[in-house]
C-alpha cells in the first residue's frame, strides 16, 4: 500500500491539531500587582472553578480573597469565562452536565427547566439548573 506524502502530513497536522486542543484545559488566574501580563496562574495552586469563583472579589464572585480578581479562562490571555452556566440533568446517567444546546443564558435556562417551579417548561420535561459548576446546588428560579 502506497501513502503519499500529503495525506501523511495531512494526518499529522490533525493528530497535531487535536493534541493541541485537548491540552488546553480552563485554569483559575489571579490578576498580580506585578508589571507585565497581570494575569497569573492562582498562588493557591490548582484551583477549581468553585473554589476560583469564590475568590473573585471582582467579577461576580464571593469574595472570600478579600478583595483579589480571579478569573476562569483557557490561558492567561483569553477572556475571562462566565461563572455561571446552565446545566441539564441526563437521564441515562443521572448526572448533571453541561446543557446539550451549548451556550444559553440563564433566562433560557429557566425556559427550559421543567422540574423547579418557575421553569417554563419548554425542553418537555428535562431539568435545568443555572450555577457554577454541575456539582452545586441547584438555585431556584426567581
């Protein structure tokens, strides 16, 4: 069997490609005092994403840095992600997980919920949640 040499580098720039991306994994950055990029990868270590949000004292967050900017971002140069996201619960597994219809913001969400009150239903009887991270609480609606 003959491979050219197209199809070969073909198929390493997608290998290549799809390592790249699957090493990109969303960190928790705190914005330093120091000249430079601000953006640094959080002094507490490896944080996750409930614990960054938290932190942030000026996003939305809870505050517990006592006034330190945390972010939720793929490097320290890409924006800043949402905290909140929806969330569906699968009925195969019973896990919650990221909502099949990708991004929506939380008054969708709430359109789509069909199990707390004050969900409207239209996913025709899926649940939905509105939080940080699939492991918190689910919220009520208001």
């Amino acid at each position: 069997m003959k491979i050219s040499k197209g199809f070969i580098a073909t198929a390493f720039a997608v290998v290549t490609g799809f390592a790249g991306t699957t090493a990109m994994a969303d960190s928790c950055f705190w914005m330093s005092t120091d000249s430079g990029n601000p953006w640094v990868p959080a002094p507490q270590g490896d944080v996750d994403k409930d614990k960054c949000f938290a932190l942030d004292s000026c996003d939305g967050g809870k505050g517990e840095s006592g006034g330190g900017c945390y972010k939720w971002a793929a490097s320290a140069d890409a924006p800043r992600e949402p905290w909140y996201s929806c969330f569906w619960l699968d009925n195969q597994t019973n896990e919650w997980v990221p909502a099949p219809q990708g991004m929506v913001s939380e008054g969708q969400c709430q359109a789509l919920d069909s199990c707390q009150t004050g969900g409207g239903g239209q996913s025709g009887g899926g649940c939905y949640k509105w939080t940080v991270s699939a492991t918190d609480p689910q919220n009520q609606w208001d």
